[in-house]
C-alpha cells in the first residue's frame, strides 16, 4: 500500500475569492437530553442535564472552519419561528457569514438529542419541515459561487446537485457530507471532488453490510476521493484501489452528537492547508 503520509492531492481551487469555504445545507436547533442511562420503554428516567444548542450537518462544520480560521459562509433556511430565531442568533454568533432565509409558515429543523452517560452515544429525533426544501427556481448561485469549496449535505438532493454544478462551472471544488439514500443521490455523488458518506449511507447505497464494498460502490459513482466515517471504529479512505482506515483516538466519550460533521470540518482545513492525505484523515479523526 502506498504510504498516504505522502500523498498530497493538489486541490487547484480558484485564487482571489472572497471566501475559502460555502457551506449550504443544513442547520438545526438541538435540544440535548442527558441520562443515566438510555431509557427502556415504558419507564420513566430523570434527566441530569438539558441544552438547547446551535446545530445541523453544515451549519456544525462550516462552524468548525471558521473557528479553525477559515474565510467562511454559511447558507440556509429556517422557519419563522422562535426555533428559527434562536438558530440565527447562534449562527451569526460565529466569525463568519451567514446567508439565511427565513422561510414564511415553516417550522425550523428540530432535534431532540438523548445522550446516555455511560457510552456517550446519543439517539437523534428529528424533525424536518419539507417547506424548507427549493422549489425550482427558488435557488440562486450568488451567495454559492464566491468561494473555493463548497460544502454540501445533499438532504436536499435537488438543490445540491443545482448548487454543486453551479460551483464547478465556477472552478470551486465540492465535498459532500451525506448519511441518507435518497432519489437522484447517485447524480449529486457524480458530481463531487471529495465525498464522505457515513457507513449507514455507504451500506445502504450499496445494500451490502459489508462497508468496505460499499466504499467501492460508491466509487463507482463518485469522480473524486471517497472517505467513509466509521463512528467509534474512525475512518477509512479508498486510494488507488486500496483501503486505508484509520482508528479513532481512545477518548471517554461524552456527546458524540456533531462529531461527524466536525469531521467534515476539519478534513476541509486539512486539505486546504495542503496537508498529506494521510494527515488529513489523522487530523479530522481527532477533531471529531
């Protein structure tokens, strides 16, 4: 296998834009449940500690980048809702730019997040209003193309495939993070420089258990690199048609809620830096 400490794959993004980073996609309001222990059904548990926090795929890692130091913009929806006002408040809390809509009669993206103390593994109730998806014509590529990468969730699968070939006519590259098998995905996966998928999506995409022929399966799809995230077990890339996985660092984990997309986040930086690929995976496993 080749050593991937000394792969550098050149990104060749375009100089002199205003922003290294446009993430679009997702962005959510998170109320996170602590327990003892994760509740059995039909019984009644006391809650240590409850958060309401800032959250969503993009809105998390396009977070991380510009904490890291990035030029960043975020863009997305929300609802007219005090949902929607508390994940404004956060996102423009943070030093970048925010391009947020406000959806007139739509209930922003909500989660209830029930993290178990013992395991630091959290369940995800989510709700997702289909009023904050594009209608045709609703999306515009100004606030999408002044920048070097563009970063995509594809829950929203029809405005990121438009989103996504926007910005390659434009020379930006495209990174996708994305968990979910829906229609029209193979086309959006066709259409990026580097995708990220989670085991549950590379299974799926695939229809094997087997993740590491999922990996392949999607490559088969995928122009560009193709990580996966592992969970608890790391990560893995596919290079030159051999499989590199990388284990996670031995932590005592708290909340994984977010780890993922802090993955994303920080693999991002890593290639903009212009680190070995091997570095990058490394790097993005410990950020997360």
């Amino acid at each position: 296998m080749e050593d991937l400490n000394k792969v550098v794959i050149p990104l060749e993004i375009p100089g002199n834009r205003k922003f290294q980073v446009i993430g679009f996609g997702e962005n959510a309001v998170d109320q996170v449940c602590k327990v003892p222990e994760f509740p059995r059904h039909d019984t009644k548990v006391q809650m240590e500690k409850m958060l309401m926090l800032g959250g969503g795929t993009i809105a998390t890692a396009c977070t991380l980048c510009a904490r890291y130091g990035l030029r960043t913009r975020y863009v997305g929806r929300v609802g007219d809702d005090e949902k929607g006002d508390f994940a404004r408040r956060e996102l423009d809390a943070e030093p970048m730019d925010c391009v947020i809509e406000v959806v007139p009669m739509a209930s922003s993206h909500f989660s209830l997040i029930i993290v178990d103390r013992p395991t630091g593994g959290r369940t995800i109730l989510w709700e997702r209003d289909p009023r904050l998806l594009y209608a045709e014509g609703e999306l515009s590529p100004k606030a999408l193309v002044e920048g070097q990468i563009l970063h995509l969730d594809g829950n929203d699968v029809a405005a990121s495939i438009q989103a996504a070939t926007w910005a390659r006519e434009n020379g930006m590259r495209v990174f996708l993070d994305v968990d979910k098998v829906q229609d029209n995905v193979d086309q959006l996966l066709s259409l990026v420089d580097f995708a990220i998928p989670s085991v549950e999506f590379v299974k799926n995409f695939s229809g094997s258990e087997d993740w590491r022929e999922g990996l392949r399966t999607v490559k088969e799809y995928c122009r560009g690199l193709v990580v996966v995230t592992l969970g608890e077990q790391g990560s893995a890339v596919l290079w030159e048609g051999d499989i590199h996985k990388y284990k996670a660092f031995p932590i005592k984990t708290v909340d994984s809620t977010g780890a993922g997309d802090v993955f994303h986040g920080a693999f991002i930086y890593g290639m903009l830096q212009g680190w070995p690929l091997g570095r990058c995976m490394k790097f993005s496993n410990a950020a997360g």
